[in-house]
C-alpha cells in the first residue's frame, strides 16, 4: 500500500465500523432489508475494497458466473484446459467456489487478503480428467464455506479465475455465495445461453455490475446453428441500454469430449481477451482503478441509504420518548391541578382541619378578633384540643394518593402507546416492567411527600426572622403555622361543592390570616409561592424518574454513529479515494 492511500484507508476502517454496528434492530418496515443492505456492505469492504485499495497492482479476480446450466463450469474447464470442476446433471454442481491462478501468484490467494469469510483449502488434479479436490474432502454442505486454491499453468499471471455457484440456484447458500464472489471480483464473465440470455435474475446483477462500472464480458454459450444472428442483436441492444461495453462471445452449440471438455477453439475469444488483459498491467490497473472507483461509489449509495434507515429508527425513538414525556408530564399537570383545585381538602382534611381550628363560633370570634387586634390570635388556636399531626397526615394521604394514581395513569398511557405498534411491543417484550409503575414509586412518593412537609417546617422557621416573629411561631407552634401553610398552598375551591366550599374556604381564610398575622401579608404570599414551587418541582422529579425508565430502555436501541456522522464518512472516503487515485 502506498503512503497516497493510507488515509483513504483509515476512511474506511471507520467507516465499516459504523456499517458493522447498523443499529436498525427495531422492526420498522424495510429494517430487515437495511440490516442486510448493511451486512453487504460490510462484506464488501472485507472482500473487495480493502484489498484492492491497499494494492491496486495485486491479480485481477475473474468471477465467471451464470444462471443454473448455462455451462459455467464446462467453460472454466474449457479456457484453462483440464477438468477443474464438476459437471453434472444434478443441480446444482458447483457446491464449492475453486480459484484457480498461475502457481506465481500463490502467496496472493492463501492469505485471508480477500473473501475473509472462506477457509481456505489447497486442492488438486490428481489424474487426468479428474476434477479438482483436497485432501481430506469434506461433505458438500460444509465445502460451499471453503475456497478451493489451485495453481495450474495455464492460468497467465495476475489473473486468478473463480468458478461461482449458480445465481439462481434452488441452494439458497448457493445464491448467497455466488452475489458474494461476483461482489469480489474485478471483472466478471458472465454466461448465458440463446434460450435464457433474457432472464430477470442475470440482467438484476448486470445492472449492478453497471453500477459498479465492472468489466464485464458475456459468452453467449450453446447457440443452435442460426440463431446468433437472431440473439445476438438483442442482446448487444440490452447491454448498451444499460450502459455496459462488455465484449460477447457466441460459443456454438456442440459435442463435449470424453471428458466432458469443450474443444479449445470454441473458447479462444474469451481466453485470448483474458490473457491480454493479464499480460499488460497498465490496463490491469485500469481495470482494478475504475471497478474500486464503481464499488466506492456503489457504496456511497448503500450508506445514504442506511442513514435513511437510520435516522428513521432514531425518529421513531424519539417520537416514543416524547410520547413518554407527555404522558408523564400530563400526570405532573394532574397532580399540580388536584393541589391547586381544593380537592385535597376534602373529606377527612376537612373534618381534621375543622377539628383543629374549631367551629363556625370560632371564625366569628376570630374575625371579630381581628378586627380589634391581630397579635393574640394564636391563643384561639392553640385552645383547640385537637392535634395538629392528624391534619398533616391526612394531608399527607390525600396526595400520596393523589400521585400514585396519576403515576399508574402515565405508566398505564405508555404502555398501551407502545402496543400501537410492532417496533413498540419489542420494546414492550423486553421491558414488561414498563406496565406499571416501578416497585420503588409508591415508597418514593411518600418520602418526596414528607421531605416537602419537613422543607414546609424549615421554610417556617427560616422567615421568622426577629424576636417576635420566632416568639409567635413557637406559641402557635412550628407545625400549627406548616399546616396553615400547607392548606393556603391547597386553599382553592375549584374542586369543591356546595358546604365544602363554605368549610374549604373559610377554613383556609383562617390559616392565611393566622399566618398574616405573624408574617405580615407580602411574606405570606411569598411563602405560599415558594411552598408551592418546591412541591411542583419535587412532584417533576418524582414523575422524571419514572419516565427515566422508557428513555433507559429506549437507550438501548440507540447507536454510536449518527446518520449524518456516517455520510460524512463515506464522503470521506470517496474523497480520500480520488486524492489516492489522482
């Protein structure tokens, strides 16, 4: 490898990191065709570009393939001179990719330099007319993941020849390996027949050899006497309207030897253009230049897919998670509502708050005292035998109730946001915890709930700043003013009907005048507004972390590279290419 292309390599190590780590496991649609858009790539990069970009003088690769009995292997057999590969009427025959190459350029072929994924084996002529095989041969189901080597002389130098499988074999490995080993190629011979020169599956891969700009060259095998003249115009027409200048060879149809061998002149066209092109290395390295250049930009293409692809599944996560937020935050809003409305002073905090504070007599005396004198109030209160704590808690009750119900409300809209949709309930399979809340809440909302309670106190004491303020909180007592607070922060009467009104209100009017009168009014507000900020942003808190759960397991589905970090790196290498070529 040259110094010119080292960075055009380092381009693309990073990006074939990104491509092995595709990152599109939800099934959205067409994700199983991007995953494996993607896993052609990177087999691509292995196979191909690496090599060749590391050493554009290394021996061409010629892949000749072909549909199922076209006669691929009778030809190989044919232009190298012996019986290299199985012929048969039992499809399919080639179960086992040989390459055959002149015995110079062994040490190119025994390294895993190219087509990695394939063991490599050294393989044999034995007598005569025998096909090629290796010590030891293994069955054929396992043959079709190993490489069979084989030097012979009549294989020029730089030029090593591939006998693939069929395209359109009944073996599904069969095909795979066949789309792999043309993939790998530097040009490819590519045989048909008079009668199936116009199927669908060959004319797929020529158009992708197009795109690639590959060398391509056709035979045009077992043509019946008369019939090029009719064949051989439609076929020179197909491939121009594809754009591919690929030479055709017409091998008439005739008698095969006692060994199953073609006559040597019937190949010497195809033979003859192969040898030219490994005898003259400029044009070799044309070759090898313009096949990279294709498949770089083949690859190109592959990737703005795959972003696509990408930023489709990120999208989709995104979406979810708003929608987790929402639910969430619709339960944060409930329960601000429920402490703004005066529905957390219904029932027993009414009945305990009016314990408290007394009867309809006392407001009278209250209000009547008020209008005299704020500074004895405290002494009417502190006269009720009832105990401040049974308000608290029952307070404490209402909204830990309150919260717990809004928060299986949002694990519940979630949840059934997530069964909408197949990428959804994979999601839903992996985190069945996600149903519900998580076992922590009800336990985490009654200490958030306390620890506000306990702030409310310090928030008390902290703003009775002189000696007088401190000596008519501690007459009224600590907890007497935290309550007042608690129902002025839950005063409003939204929620409320009726006598619940009349008792809700004047109730709370008493506490905030309570408060007043040791506070003063401007304090009082400031007091409510902070007490009310600390509850709402303990109540987000609580909520955020339940909502934290979908974000962790959608997490998970995120990936490394972003799409838009992943075009940047194949324009890299497009890039790195053209400065290593110029």
């Amino acid at each position: 490898m040259t110094d010119a292309r080292a960075p055009a390599i380092v381009s693309l190590e990073r990006l074939r990191a990104s491509l092995a780590d595709a990152g599109l496991d939800l099934p959205l649609d067409g994700a199983a065709e991007h995953r494996e858009n993607a896993a052609a790539a990177v087999r691509q990069i292995d196979d191909y570009i690496r090599p060749r970009l590391a050493d554009l003088d290394a021996p061409l690769l010629a892949v000749v393939g072909g549909s199922t009995g076209s006669g691929k292997s009778t030809i190989v057999n044919a232009l190298v001179g012996t019986p290299l590969t199985r012929v048969g009427v039992i499809r399919p025959t080639t179960r086992q990719p040989i390459l055959v190459h002149a015995p110079a350029d062994a040490g190119w072929f025994a390294s895993d330099r190219i087509l990695p994924g394939l063991a490599r084996v050294r393989g044999t002529l034995s007598s005569p007319g025998t096909p090629a095989s290796a010590a030891g041969d293994s069955p054929a189901a396992s043959r079709i993941h190993e490489l069979m080597l084989l030097a012979h002389d009549a294989v020029p130098n730089s030029l090593a020849i591939i006998d693939a499988p069929d395209i359109d074999s009944v073996a599904e490995d069969n095909r795979a390996l066949a789309a792999q080993l043309l993939a790998a190629a530097d040009l490819w011979v590519f045989v048909t027949t008079a009668n199936r020169y116009a199927d669908a599956v060959p004319w797929k891969l020529l158009d992708g050899a197009a795109a690639r700009s590959i060398t391509v060259a056709v035979i045009l095998n077992r043509v019946p006497p008369g019939a090029a003249d009719e064949v051989l115009p439609d076929l020179t027409a197909m491939l121009k309207k594809r754009n591919l200048d690929a030479p055709v060879f017409v091998i008439d149809e005739q008698p095969l030897d006692d060994l199953g061998m073609l006559p040597a002149d019937a190949v010497a066209e195809p033979k003859n253009w192969l040898s030219a092109i490994a005898g003259d290395r400029a044009e070799r390295t044309r070759i090898a230049a313009r096949t990279l250049g294709g498949a770089i930009e083949d690859l190109d293409r592959r990737v703005a897919t795959i972003a696509d692809a990408r930023q489709a599944q990120l999208d989709w996560i995104a979406s979810v998670d708003a929608m987790a937020s929402a639910d969430f935050q619709a339960a944060v809003d409930a329960v601000d509502e429920a402490t703004r409305d005066g529905a957390l002073l219904r029932g027993e905090v009414l009945a305990r708050w009016q314990d408290f504070v007394g009867t309809t007599d006392f407001f009278r005396k209250v209000e009547s005292w008020f209008s005299r004198t704020r500074d004895s109030v405290t002494a009417w209160v502190l006269g009720k035998p009832s105990p401040v704590v049974e308000v608290e808690t029952q307070i404490e009750s209402g909204l830990h109730a309150v919260i717990v119900d809004e928060g299986g409300r949002a694990a519940a809209a979630t949840w059934a946001g997530l069964q909408r949709t197949a990428a959804g309930r994979t999601i839903a399979e992996k985190h069945p915890e996600l149903a519900a809340q998580s076992a922590t809440f009800t336990d985490g909302a009654a200490a958030m709930i306390r620890e506000w309670q306990g702030a409310l106190l310090q928030l008390v004491r902290d703003n009775a700043g002189n000696k007088r303020i401190k000596a008519r909180v501690l007459s009224a007592g600590l907890n007497v003013m935290t309550v007042a607070l608690m129902i002025v922060v839950f005063a409003s009467t939204g929620g409320l009907t009726g006598g619940e009104i009349l008792i809700a209100g004047g109730s709370a009017v008493l506490g905030q005048k309570l408060l007043e009168t040791v506070f003063g009014e401007d304090a009082v507000r400031r007091l409510a507004a902070e007490a009310r900020r600390d509850l709402q942003e303990r109540v987000q808190g609580v909520f955020d972390t339940e909502r934290a759960r979908v974000t962790a397991a959608l997490d998970q589905l995120r990936f490394g590279s972003a799409p838009e970090s992943l075009r940047r790196e194949s324009r890299a290498l497009l890039d790195d290419v053209r400065a290593a070529a110029s």
